[in-house]
C-alpha cells in the first residue's frame, strides 16, 4: 500500500519534472523563434528603408531583366555547351601534349584552355568567337525597345540624369557578363582540376584570371558597339544586323581582305631584309585594326607563355634566345598595347553613343 | 494667390527650315486644369517636350516652378509629372513593380514605394489588378496606370499629352473625371493636350488653341467664343410653315425680324430662318413670328461651342453662321 503510494508519489514528481521540462522548452522555443523573428523583421525593415541611389535602382533592374529573359538562357546553354565541348576535346588529348623538354611543360594547366584535336577549338577560340555574340545580344536591343515599348519617355520624365539610363545599361550588361565569364572559367578550370588531377601554380592561375578579364573588356567592345546601335537605329532587328554584319566583317572578310592586299603588295624573294620587315609590319598593322586579332594576340600570350614576340623578329634578335617561357609580368607587358587598343576601342563605341542619346529628342514611341 | 507656375516665354522651336513651334509665350496658373488645343501637328508635343527639358528649344525659355527647365531639367522633373503619348510600361512586370520602379527613381525607400504605389493603384481604381503584369493591361487600364505613375512623385505640375486618344467615351469620361477630382483635391496644376475638344471643353478651366506652332487664342471657352464671335454668338433656328402660302408676309416676317435689336445677320433658306444674334433674341423672335399669323414649326438655339472655334480656325475659316 505504502509502497504503490510511493510509486505514484514518485510518478507525479517525475511528471511534474517532464511537464516543467516540456514546458521550459516550449518557452524556449517560443522566445527563439520570436527573437528570430525579430531579427527578420528588423532586417527586412531595414531592406525595405534603405535608400537606394537611383543609378543602382536602374542597375539592378536591368540586371534582373537579363537574367529573367530567354534570350541570356540560350545564350548560357550555348555558350556552356561550346565550353564543354572544348574542355572534353582538351582532356581527351591531354595526354599526347605532354612531351619531354617542352618549354611550356611547367605550364600543364593552360593547355586545357589552348590545346584542341582540330574537330572542335580550344576554350580560348570558342571565347574570341562567341564572345562578340555575347555582347551583341545583351546589347543590341537596349535603347530602341524601350522607345519602341513607349517606356523610355516615362523614364527620361523622371528626375534623373539622361546618361544614367545608357551607363545602367552597360553596367548591368557588363556585369552579368562578368559573372558569366568568371563562372565558366572557374567551372573549366575545376573540371580540369578534378579530371586531370594537378592543380594550377599560381601564376597559372592568375594568367587564366587575367585572360577572363582580358575576355570581359573584350565583350564590353561589342557590348557599347550593339549599345551605340541600339540608339542609332529604331528597329531593333536592324541594330542586331548591324551588329552581327561588322562581327561577321571582323571576324572572317577582314582576314580575307588583308591577304589579298599583302599578296599584291609582297616584295620579291631577292628584297633587301628591311623592305620585308617594313611590309611585314604594314601587314601586321592591317591586321590589328580589328578588335579580334588583338584579342586573339592577348590570349594567346597570356595562355601560351612561349609566345614571346608579337612582331617580326630578325636572326639578330633570335640568336642566344633560350626557348623558355616568359614570365607573368613580361607576358602582360607585351599585350599593354593590345590592351589599350581594347579598351580604347571600347571608350571610343561608349562616346559616340553618349553624345548622340544625349544630343537626341526623347519622343513618345 | 494666383501665381504662374508655367511661364513660357518666346518659345521657338525649329527642325532645319520647319518651325515646329513659333514664339510662343503663355502662362498657367497654379491649381488650374488648361487644355492646350490643335490639330495632329501643331506642336503641342514639342512644346511639352521642351517643358521637360527633353528636347532644347532653338531660343525662347521654359520656366516651371520658377526653374528653368532646359538648364535646370532634373529639378523640374522632380515637380512635374508627364504623361506621355501612349503611355508604355514593362510588358513582363506586374503594374505594381513598374509604379515602385517609378517610385524608387524618384528616391523612395522600397517599403515607401510599395505603401505608396498600392495607395495610388486603389486611388485609380486598379487595386484587384495589380498583381497582373502591364502587358495585359488594357488601353484604358494602362492610361490608369500611368496616371498613378505620375501622382507617384507628388507633382506639383502634371502634363498629360493626349490622354484621352485611344480610350472608349465610358473610360475617357472616368478618366477626366479621375483627373478633376484629384487636381481639384490635391491643388495640382494640370496642363493636357488634346485634339478632341468635347473632352477638354468638359474639363478645363481655360484652353489656349494651338495652330501651326502658334497660340492663336486662350482663356475659358465661354470667353474664347465671346471674342471669337463677337458679331455672332448664337444663331437661332427657326423652322416655319407658311399657313397661307403668302410671299408678302415671309418678306414682311422678314423685316421684322431683320428690325430687332442684337440681330446681325439673317438668312432664309428651304422655310427656315437663320438668324445670327450677339445677344439673346429668342423670346422676341417667336412672339413676332407667332404674330404675323405664320406656323412655326420649331425654334432652335444654338450657341457656339469650341467646335465652332475648331473649325472656323483650324480648317480655314469657314462662315458658320
């Protein structure tokens, strides 16, 4: 008798206990997620109080419309497909490139950007080609579809600086294309890194940085170039042919025209040696006034770090040269000029563009 | 008070050789709805292009608010909201994100812009369809919408051009309603552009008539017409049946009534009386013709309208008496 009281005594103590315990714990329960939800709130009130600057309220829609459009998916497929492809061809012939006393043996990795079988490019010609296609189509269409909407008047109503709609929209254009850009590289570079098994030295690692880099200011050319037609031209089907014509110019009839030209100009076999050099630089001068040939001159001497000259070189200069590669630093001081013509050409397609929308009467479509 | 918040002065605008707009100088008051009137052309929307400093007039200035707007366009911008010409907003976007677009251009706070747009929307009548995206807006709706898309900034000033073109009679009367009553609530100068004079003759507290980029006239329609037709500013009908066929008594019915003060002019074609008057003669013209023994059929009065203006100026300066 006792003792079944005992045991009840003791069964309501420990339900007691149990009961406390659940209800501490429901306490807590509550407390933490009030105090979440405080945090929350608080944030999202602080989110939603925040200033923001109207330049960056423009960029950021911008961006957002990139990123929701078909257009910019497609062209991610595209691009990321053409990637892999490259990176898979790079892979499967990896191991026929690796040869004893190679200069270029130290710099394993950046083959997997360069080396190709000849049934699909390398990562570095897939990027020179589908590049222009990039910019052009982020570009092509960024003025004139908003006058033809009726939204741009509604814009330019607003209180804000005329220019910020074309700087919003190379801005926004120019990052997602960075963000790209970066992504890809990065995720060849992983791959690379997971198939082959020997990870990128440091200065393998920043010239691929620099290439992707080299690769954006490259985009950003076709970018203001579809931009400026954009405001040239009212149809945007017109600008992206614009666009496509002088891409397509650049990239196979400017080689074409520019061998036509040294065939009929080529001095003879029995020329003195500073005739050939003076028309080999006449050449090589044509051939740089394309955007994709000082492209294609940078990357290449930034990922193959063998190249040493980009000009003519006499037996003079040749003699004692040691078949090594160059260093970083000699690599990126022998592309400076290719570079600035880059950036150059980029600055000159962002003036012309500024000064015709702002110079232009902004009518309802 | 009354004080000019739109001041135009010698405005002059041309296209090489064309000249779109031709010194023109006016002046808006504040809190008053004016309806700028003219044909397609005249150059009504050059003029509110320059108001907003998106297009330079070749010489003359714009002053709103007491700023200048072709050196000074940010800050006008800031007080005045436009309404342009079919008005587009972004197709893929839900009404309510292109308003707190809008709204974050003009410096709001998101959580501001959301209040703010969602009071607007129900303001104009939208708020069941503001989560459906612009591009299914309707002509009428999207004119709606973009009227909240101007209140949006908290104008002082708002110019509207040609908000009515394209809208059905039920959504233009709804709409020039929406826009009286919140001007009239609000204190806002409005200045609307229009070629449909009906619909601006109903709203506007005074019209300026607009022909080949020159303000030909301006004030309220009842002036404008009192100046316009100061020989003439009603013509009165009268049909009549000649009960005895007798030529002597329409003849003398016809001296008659030539006789009676404030008539200016008189015509009689197919049994009817055309009779032009400067004041009005009605009562006096129907007792003479009930006296003289002859059936009258039916009188009508018509007075001019902006119709009349419109068509007497605009079309070559037709007689319409």
């Amino acid at each position: 008798m006792i003792s079944t009281y005992v045991i009840l005594k003791e069964v309501k103590i420990m339900d007691k206990a149990i009961n406390n315990a659940s209800q501490t714990r429901m306490s807590w329960i509550a407390k933490v997620s009030a105090h979440l939800h405080g945090i929350y709130a608080k944030n999202e009130h602080k989110k939603g109080n925040i200033f923001m600057h109207p330049f960056r309220v423009m960029v950021n829609k911008e961006i957002s419309d990139h990123v929701r459009s078909w257009r910019f998916i497609i062209l991610i497929v595209i691009i990321s497909l053409t990637c892999m492809g490259s990176l898979y061809t790079s892979l499967t012939n990896i191991s026929d490139a690796v040869k004893p006393n190679d200069p270029e043996g130290t710099f394993f990795f950046l083959k997997l950007f360069t080396l190709s079988d000849g049934s699909l490019p390398s990562f570095l010609v897939f990027v020179g080609f589908l590049g222009p296609l990039l910019g052009i189509s982020l570009g092509f269409d960024a003025v004139n579809s908003e006058q033809n909407k009726g939204t741009l008047s509604r814009v330019m109503a607003q209180p804000i600086h005329r220019d910020y709609l074309i700087n919003a929209k190379f801005v926004a254009a120019l990052m997602v294309i960075s963000i790209m850009l970066f992504a890809l590289g990065f995720l060849v570079m992983g791959l690379g890194l997971i198939t082959i098994g020997v990870p990128p030295t440091p200065e393998e690692f920043l010239r691929i940085i620099f290439f992707i880099l080299l690769s954006i200011v490259y985009v950003a050319f076709w970018l203001n170039l579809s931009i400026l037609f954009s405001i040239r031209f009212r149809q945007a089907a017109t600008s992206a042919l614009a666009g496509i014509a002088v891409w397509l110019f650049t990239t196979i009839f400017y080689g074409m025209i520019v061998n036509l030209i040294a065939k009929a100009i080529e001095p003879s076999k029995m020329a003195m040696p500073n005739q050939v050099l003076s028309y080999e630089k006449l050449i090589m001068f044509l051939e740089r006034l394309v955007p994709n040939q000082l492209f294609s001159d940078a990357t290449t001497t930034l990922l193959v770090p063998s190249v040493r000259s980009l000009g003519p070189l006499t037996k003079m200069q040749m003699i004692g040269a040691i078949p090594s590669p160059l260093p970083l630093g000699q690599s990126l001081l022998l592309v400076w000029p290719q570079v600035t013509g880059l950036i150059a050409a980029t600055v000159v397609c962002f003036a012309l563009s500024y000064f015709i929308f702002m110079k232009s009467e902004i009518r309802s479509r | 008070m009354k004080q000019n918040i739109i001041e135009l002065t010698d405005l002059t605008k041309k296209y090489g050789d064309y000249t779109a707009v031709n010194h023109l100088n006016l002046s808006i008051n504040k809190g008053e709805i004016f309806g700028l009137l003219g044909p397609n052309g005249a150059g009504k929307s050059t003029t509110i292009l320059m108001m907003l400093g998106l297009t330079d007039p070749t010489s003359g200035s714009v002053n709103i608010c007491g700023i200048n707007s072709t050196n000074n366009p940010i800050e006008v911008k800031r007080r005045v909201g436009y309404l342009p010409e079919d008005v587009g907003f972004y197709g893929d976007r839900t009404a309510m994100e292109n308003l707190v677009y809008t709204a974050q251009l003009n410096g709001f706070s998101l959580s501001g812009a959301r209040f703010k747009a969602e009071q607007l929307l129900e303001r104009v009548g939208l708020s069941l369809e503001m989560h459906k995206t612009a591009g299914k807006y309707s002509r009428g709706m999207r004119q709606r919408l973009g009227f909240a898309d101007v209140l949006i900034k908290n104008p002082e000033v708002i110019i509207m051009d040609e908000p009515t073109l394209g809208i059905d009679p039920k959504g233009v009367r709804e709409f020039l309603r929406l826009i009286v009553q919140l001007s009239r609530e609000d204190g806002l100068t409005v200045l609307l552009s229009s070629h449909n004079l009906h619909q601006v003759q109903q709203v506007c507290d005074r019209v300026g008539l607009f022909v080949k980029g020159k303000l030909i006239a301006e004030g309220d329609v009842n002036s404008l017409s009192q100046k316009l037709f100061a020989d003439q500013l009603l013509t009165i009908e009268a049909g009549i049946s000649p009960l005895n066929n007798n030529g002597s008594t329409i003849a003398e019915l016809h001296d008659k009534l030539v006789k009676i003060e404030g008539v200016t002019n008189l015509n009689f074609i197919s049994n009817t009386f055309h009779i032009g008057c400067n004041q009005d003669a009605t009562q006096t013209i129907a007792n003479l013709i009930v006296q003289s023994g002859i059936g009258l059929n039916y009188l009508h009065k018509k007075e001019y309208g902006l119709d009349d203006i419109y068509l007497r100026y605009f079309e070559g300066g037709e007689n319409h008496g």
